[in-house]
C-alpha cells in the first residue's frame, strides 16, 4: 500500500549511500591506489573534480 514512499526512501538512502563512498574513495583513494596506475588515474579524476565542485560555484549533479 506504502511502496511508491518506500521506493523513494529506498532510492534516496542508495543515493546516500554512494555519495558517501564517493567521499570516502575522494579522501582515502591514495592508499587503495598505489600500485595500481588505472586506479590511480581514477581517483586523481575524482580528486580534482571533488575540489572544482567544493571551491567553484558548479553543482554537483546537472
């Protein structure tokens, strides 16, 4: 009877969920990345596109 709210607390909570280990692969990724350089590049993507979005007045998500 309740499933469209909670599919939308779900999708919401997953949403949560990946954005949190965005942060955490944004903050920690040196130390998962260091012998592998396709890793390495990934996260020096994520870094740079972590601290445009904090310093410039772009949105996360368009």
């Amino acid at each position: 009877m309740h499933t469209v709210p909670d599919l939308y607390s779900a999708l919401a909570t997953a949403v949560l969920f990946l954005h949190a280990l965005f942060i955490v692969w944004v903050v920690f990724g040196a130390v998962v990345t260091r012998s592998r350089p396709i890793l390495r590049w990934l996260h020096i993507v994520s870094l740079i596109w972590g601290v445009l979005t904090e310093l410039t007045p772009w949105p996360c998500v368009r």
